[in-house]
C-alpha cells in the first residue's frame, strides 16, 4: 500500500530535500506541499501521513495545525519534523495529537522508519524526545506543566505578565500564579533566572 504524504514547512529547500528523499522510498508517495500550517490543514483530508514542521513565523504555528488535523474523524497522522527539542514544543505537539516527533537531523532511514510507524498508528519518537518525556515522567513533581512552560516561554520573548496575560486568556493574578510555581521548580527567583534555567535545561527556546 502506498502511503501518501503532505510535507508542511515554510521554507521551499526544506519542502525539496524531504521529497527527494521520501521520493526514494517505493511505498511512499508526496503528493501535496504546504508552505503555512493553514494550507496543510486545507490539504490534510487528502493524506494518510502529514509532516509538520513547528515555526511557520506569522499565522497558525505547527501544533495548532495539528490539532486542527487531528481533530477530524478519520484524520491522518501527524509526524513532527523539526530543529526544536524543548520541552514546551513536544509537549504542544503530543497534546495536539501528534503521532510521532522527529529531528530534522535524523537520518533518511530514521525518517522513512517514522513515517511507517505514524502510518500504522503508532508512536514514532527521536529518541532524545523519548528520553525528555521519559525524565519528565520519572520526576513529575519537579516538571513544569504545559501551562507553566506557555507562560516562561512568553516571558522569555519579551512579554509582561499583562501581555502575557491577553495573549493566554488568564488573569494576572493566574499568571503570577504560574510564575511563582515555575520560580519554586527551578530553583530560581527572578523572572531573567527562570529564563535561563529553562534556556539551559532546552526546556523553552530561545
């Protein structure tokens, strides 16, 4: 059976080189490309596997697209292909519905073995990714929620807790909240110190 595929990444180089190299797989077929997260999910009805890649710059972001896919009845799967590893961006991809979160930096055969697993409805993860769920798993009480890594992760682009605020629909007072829990976990006690723990720890992007 062949297994058609939607590549979705901004950047026109990066939409070739994964069809020249997916084009080399028989059972594999491209048969659609986006350059937004709003034209993959147009386009995703059409395929069994989408790769995702996260940063779109302006407009829809990778794991809102793929909650968007996912949440149609009979979906395909999403594979996320991306450079990021941090904590904040698996955890919005695998809550999206992601079936699968893969490096850029894997190998052609990594890459054709996932999109495989994503097709029969398995879980493909890179392994770095697997060992940062798993750590999560095993010290949960230390682990920042998702809700705590949106939060740190706006603080370090810049935003006030105001902003930060309106951008998430929470109070003020929540996002204090958040932050005093985040402040608490890592050890830390200043908005510049949480941001750089985290940064260090890959646990937002910076």
């Amino acid at each position: 059976m062949t297994i058609r595929l939607l590549v979705a990444d901004d950047h026109p180089v990066v939409r070739a080189g994964l069809r020249a190299v997916l084009d080399t797989e028989p059972d594999f077929a491209v048969v659609a490309e986006a350059a937004t997260a709003e034209r993959a999910v147009e386009l995703a009805p059409d395929v069994d596997v989408v790769l995702m890649d996260l940063q779109f710059g302006p407009g829809m972001h990778g794991a809102e697209a793929t909650a968007a896919i996912t949440g149609r009845e009979g979906a395909p799967r999403v594979l996320v292909l991306t450079t990021y590893d941090t904590d904040a961006d698996i955890l919005a991809a695998v809550e999206a519905g992601a079936g699968g979160y893969l490096l850029k930096d894997a190998p052609p055969e990594e890459l054709a073995a996932a999109v495989r697993t994503a097709a029969a409805g398995r879980s493909a993860l890179a392994p770095a990714v697997a060992h940062r769920l798993m750590d999560r798993m095993r010290t949960p009480a230390q682990a920042l929620t998702k809700r705590e890594l949106e939060v740190l992760q706006l603080v370090g682009d810049g935003l006030s807790n105001q902003q930060i605020s309106k951008r998430l629909f929470l109070s003020q007072a929540t996002v204090k909240s958040h932050l005093v829990h985040v402040f608490a976990k890592l050890g830390v006690d200043s908005r510049t110190a949480a941001v750089a723990a985290a940064t260090a720890r890959r646990l937002i992007r910076r």
